[in-house]
C-alpha cells in the first residue's frame, strides 16, 4: 500500500492531516521539554591513574608478578566494584541520602554502580599506561569525593594483589625448595650406600680391575711356564738318572773288582749330570763329555766282552742312586707342587676380577640412572633456589614501592558545572520525534477513511476518465471557525502534554 504513495501524496496527506500531525508533534514536544526541564542537574568528576612502571631494571629483579596490566585490573575492578565494597562506600560517605528508606540496598548499590565509569587508555596503542575513574550525582562535593574514594581503593587492592601474588609465589617456591632438598638428600644418602656398599663394582675400579687382570694373567703364565719348564728339566733328570750306572756305597764293608774304565765312566757320568742341571743338554762341554762317555762305555763293552766276569767274583759292595740328581728331582717336585697349588688361587682371582667388568655395564646403567635423577633434582633445587631469591627480591621492592604501582595523576576535582542533562539536545530530540509520530499518525488516519479526496482516487475506483473536479468551498465564517477549534485543540494538548510531562518527570528522574 506505501509502494503506491508518491511524493505528491505525501505530500496532499501532509496538506490534509496537518492539524493531526501539529497536535502530535505539538504533544510530544512538550511531553519530553517539560521531563527534560523537570530533570535534575548531576556532576561529573574523574581522576586518571597512571601505571608507573618497575623503577629496578627487571633484567636485573624479575618481577614475580606474572599476570598483565589489563587483566590484574579487570579482577581489581570485579573486587572494588562488588556489592559488599559499594556498599560500605556508601555508608561511609553518606552517598544518596534522599533513597535510604525508601529503595532497598541493592538499588543504590545498582545505582552507584551505574555511576561509575572505568575507561582504559592504551599507550600508542601497544600496552596500558593509565585508565580512568569517573563518577557522577546529584551532588558535585561527593561526586570529586567518591572518585577520589575509588582510586584510593584501586591503588590498595593493586598493592595487595601483588602482595598476594608475590607471597604466594615465594611460599610455593619454598615448599618445592623443601621438597626438592629432600628428595636430593634421600637420592645423595642412596649413592652413598651403593658406593659403600659395591665399592668394587663402580665405574671408578674398573682401571683397578683391569691392571688387576693384567698382573695375574701375566702371573699365572708364569706359574704355567716354570711347570712346563720344570715337568721338562724333571724329565731330563729322570733320563739321566735312569741311563746312569748306581753309585757306590763307600761306607760299605764289601768291594767291587771294578776296572779303571768303569771309575771313569762313574765319574764322567756324575760330572755330565752336574753340566746337565746348571746348562742344559746343549751346552758344548755337556756335549763334550757325553761324546768321552759314550767313547768309554764303547771300551768298556769290548773289553766285557773280551773277559766275561768271573762267576766267583767277590761280594760287590753296596751301591745307591746318584744323590745329585735325587736332590735336584726333589726340588723340581716340591717347585712343581708349589706352582700348581698356586694357580688355581691365580685363576680364582682373575674370575673374580672378570666378573666384576662383566657386570660394570650394567651396573655403571644403574649408576648413570642414579646420576642423571640426582643432576636433574640438583639442577632443579638450583633454579628453584634463583627463582625463590629473585621473588624475594620482588617482594622487598613492592614493599618498598619500587616495583609496579598504580599513581594518581591528579585527583578527582570538585566539578563547577553540571555535565548533564545536555537539555538543548533532549528537546531538539522531542521535537523530531513529535514531527514522526504526527506524520506517522496522519498516514494511519489516512489509510483508515476511505472517503474520496481526489480524481484520481475516483478514476481508479470508476475505472473512467473524471472531466472536472469542484473543490470544497468554506465561507470566511467556517474558517474562522475551524482556525478556533484548531487553535483550543492545539491549546488543550499543549495542557496535556504538560501534565503528562510533568508527571513522568518523577519518573524519569529515577534513570539520571
């Protein structure tokens, strides 16, 4: 139905609707100028606080106060902005004495809250230098007086926020100190009792081994070697003692009809058996009196032959083994025994010393392992004990007011002129909202009357061309008549309006 409306008619239903859209216009205007008017004044004060940054070089003191600017505000602001801190800030400073008893606490708690402005300002856009606390009321005394009352609170909960948190940080950091040192204490008295205890089985003996090898293997070779070389030099002695004639016992009461070859056979024989012990079968003078012996056992063999013994020789006397070689076969005997009890002693000792490097892999793993659990928990008790010195330090310097804080620029002045309601704005606002409602009205009213006003409304109904129209005529008497009424229809919703008006006005002040 607007899609077929014209500009022109716009216009024909303004020309015609005109005293509909004065009344409406009319009403609403001064509707609204009257609440507008009734409204009170209300001040505005506000304060800047200034982020001063750490005054020690964090570099030097890292602060342990990890959270940012932005986010220890916001939790700042939930704490000083709760109901229970309002409300002791409205007691103390007296603030809405008309509202007591007649609203409940929590609309002046919502009142107060509604009153207070936080604005942030970023420096160069990057990070929070400053930040805002506004305040408005009734009264511009206690408005400079409860943005003061504000900051005030914002600076003392930013000091014991990170109070809080850097005594926290500290008391953590020493509880994991303790627990840390207690573990490292229990990890070193382990070590302890495993070096004591496997003393042999540490990486630090395995060099001690190892030249411990080297000696006994190298010893037991030796043992080895003279058994060999004692078994061979018995072996000798037992040749010559078997191939050489007996000895003659001198003591004896009977004698031999020995011939002057066998004396000298006797006494070669001894002297060879003597060369044999002290320098071997291949010594030129042992080779040398071997080849006289074997000449003269040749000789004494022929001349056997040629005078076979008597078969009534005379009692020969009693012969013996050859005492030298008796001697020198016992002694191998007893350095042979001797060696051999020893080597079984020799080898015991080297398995000994091989199994302890037999299990050294496996037990420098386990040691290893013990080393790396105690150089982790020894690099952790460290860093811990740097990091609970440098929250120390942090500590100290917000105590002394050295670390971050929250500064007053300038404090909450007592403002001299009311910030609002900007009355000129609200009443220019009115008036364009009474043009719309009127104009708006008057299309509604036209759409409602189906009465013909035009010829062209009557062509589109007839479906036929219309010749000519004939306007409404008035006479000056019905005009003078109608400009009358429109001017008491005007007058009367101007009283209305008023009245209207000025009973919102109690109303809307609840919202200022």
């Amino acid at each position: 139905m607007f899609g077929e409306f014209e500009l022109k008619d716009y216009l024909d239903i303004a020309r015609r609707r005109k005293l509909v859209i004065t009344l409406t216009a009319a009403a609403v205007a001064v509707m609204i100028a009257v609440i507008v008017m009734r409204l009170p004044n209300f001040y505005r004060s506000e304060t800047v606080i200034m982020v001063d940054a750490q005054q020690v070089s964090p570099s030097l003191v890292p602060s342990s106060v990890t959270s940012s600017v932005l986010d220890r505000l916001a939790t700042i602001q939930q704490q000083v902005m709760s109901p229970s801190r309002l409300k002791k800030v409205a007691d103390t400073l007296g603030l809405y004495p008309d509202m007591r008893g007649k609203v409940s606490d929590q609309d002046i708690i919502r009142k107060m809250q509604k009153a207070t402005t936080i604005e942030v300002v970023n420096a160069n856009g990057r990070a929070m230098g400053s930040f805002r606390i506004a305040f408005q009321g009734s009264d511009p005394q206690m408005v400079a007086r409860t943005a003061n009352e504000l900051a005030n609170q914002f600076i003392d909960e930013n000091l014991r926020a990170r109070e809080g948190q850097s005594k926290g940080t500290t008391d953590f950091l020493n509880s994991e100190l303790q627990d840390t040192k207690k573990q490292l204490e229990a990890k070193e008295a382990e070590m302890g009792r495993i070096k004591s205890t496997y003393i042999m089985d540490l990486p630090e003996s395995k060099q001690y081994h190892l030249e411990a090898l080297t000696t006994l293997r190298a010893q037991l070779r030796q043992s080895q070697d003279r058994v060999t070389y004692d078994q061979q030099q018995k072996s000798v002695l037992q040749a010559m003692l078997a191939t050489s004639k007996p000895a003659v016992d001198l003591d004896s009461d009977t004698v031999d009809n020995f011939s002057p070859l066998q004396t000298q056979i006797q006494k070669i024989e001894t002297n060879l058996s003597d060369l044999r012990t002290h320098y071997g079968p291949n010594y030129p003078d042992v080779k040398k009196l071997q080849a006289q012996l074997d000449d003269l056992k040749a000789k004494k063999a022929e001349e056997d032959k040629n005078n076979p013994p008597s078969q009534t020789a005379m009692p020969v006397r009693k012969t013996v083994k050859n005492p030298v070689i008796d001697a020198q076969l016992q002694k191998l005997d007893e350095e042979i025994a001797t060696e051999t009890k020893r080597q079984p002693q020799l080898q015991e000792e080297i398995d000994f010393h091989s199994s302890k490097l037999e299990r050294e892999p496996v037990f420098e793993q386990q040691i290893a392992g013990l080393m790396r659990d105690y150089d982790t928990l020894r690099g952790h008790y460290n860093a811990l004990l740097d990091k609970k010195l440098s929250a120390e330090m942090s500590t100290e310097l917000d105590a002394k007011q050295e670390g971050e804080r929250f500064v007053i620029l300038d404090p909450a002045p007592v403002p001299d002129s009311p910030a609002g309601p900007n009355r000129s704005l609200l009443i220019t606002v009115g008036v364009v909202l009474g043009l719309l409602a009127g104009f708006g009205l008057a299309v509604a009213v036209e759409m409602s009357d189906e009465t013909v006003r035009s010829e062209r409304e009557a062509e589109n109904i007839i479906g036929k061309g219309i010749l000519v129209g004939i306007p409404k005529i008035f006479t000056r008497q019905q005009r003078t008549l109608k400009q009358i009424r429109s001017a008491a229809a005007l007058a009367a919703t101007v009283v209305l309006a008023a009245g209207l008006g000025y009973m919102l006005s109690g109303v809307a002040a609840r919202f200022f």
